[in-house]
C-alpha cells in the first residue's frame, strides 16, 4: 500500500470522481488524526467536513457507537450537502458500519495509520501482523473500535491510506 500526503490524496479523489456531491469517508482509531486529515481534504476539495461525533446521542442506552447515532439526521443532512458541496468528508470511527446502515456509499475511503515514532501502530496494535490476540477493553467505545477493525479490517480496504508518525 502507498502512503500518500493529503494533497496527493486530493488529486486522486478529484482525477477519480467526476460527479458533484461524492461522499469521501475518512476512517481510522481515535486519535488517529482522522479530524485534521478531513478538514485539509474539505479544504483541498472545496468541499465541507461532517464529523458523525456530532450526532450522538447521548441519551441512548445502546451496545454500539452505531446504535448512538442520530444515523436519520446524518443521512438528511449529507443529502442536503451533497447537492452544495462536490465533496463532503465524513470522518468518524466505525464509518463503513456507519455508511452500511444508512445505506450510503462513500465514493473512495481514506484510512488514517497513525504511528509511534519507531513505527509501531497507534494503541500498540500492528494490525497488519496480529488479528487481536490483545486483552479484550472493558470501555464499550475502545471495544467497539476494536470489533469493528477486527470484522471490516478498514485499513486493507481503504482506496486511499494516510500514515501519521508522531512526532
């Protein structure tokens, strides 16, 4: 896989998607880096930025961080932005699960590999070498994370991946 900068990112999303209102899906753990990485793209694609964070719902008792989601608002919002903006970058964890229960397709995915200094994947997780032989977090959210990486794999399938070393 090549990693790319984010204007070479924005390049190839605008050379591959000719039609206005794409949805771009930038994925990734938390801390990753996904929120700089999208408002750059947004800013690179004269597009907008929607981060699914927003539409939580903090007063649901559910078992996943989809389940949490006003998924009804988010979805009428990027119809509405989509037909403003040739580009909208949704960004946010779990987004295929995301976009799979609205019934969306994001035109390209970006994944965000964020890195520890002498190269080890964020969390102390090497994705690529280990399917989860980790103790299993007892907080929902980072087990929720872990699942969702463990069953969609998101960084194998991403059309585009964007590595972050920390500095």
């Amino acid at each position: 896989m090549v990693y790319l900068t984010p204007k070479t990112i924005a390049d190839e999303i605008r050379a591959k998607n000719a039609c206005a209102g794409t949805i771009i899906g930038v994925d990734g753990f938390m801390g990753s880096g996904k929120t700089t990485l999208s408002f750059e793209l947004a800013e690179l694609l004269a597009g907008i930025r929607v981060g699914i964070d927003c539409y939580v719902d903090t007063g649901v008792d559910a078992t996943t961080y989809v389940e949490k989601l006003r998924l009804i608002n988010l979805a009428r919002d990027l119809t509405k932005l989509c037909a403003v903006f040739p580009f909208v970058i949704l960004e946010g964890i779990c987004l295929r699960n995301v976009l799979e229960r609205m019934q969306l397709e994001a035109g390209d995915m970006v994944y965000v590999k964020r890195l520890s200094k002498v190269g080890i994947w964020h969390d102390g997780l090497d994705l690529e070498e280990c399917k989860f032989a980790v103790e299993v977090p007892t907080d929902w959210l980072r087990k929720n994370e872990l699942t969702y990486h463990a069953s969609c794999y998101p960084h194998e399938s991403a059309d585009f991946i964007y590595q972050r070393v920390e500095a």
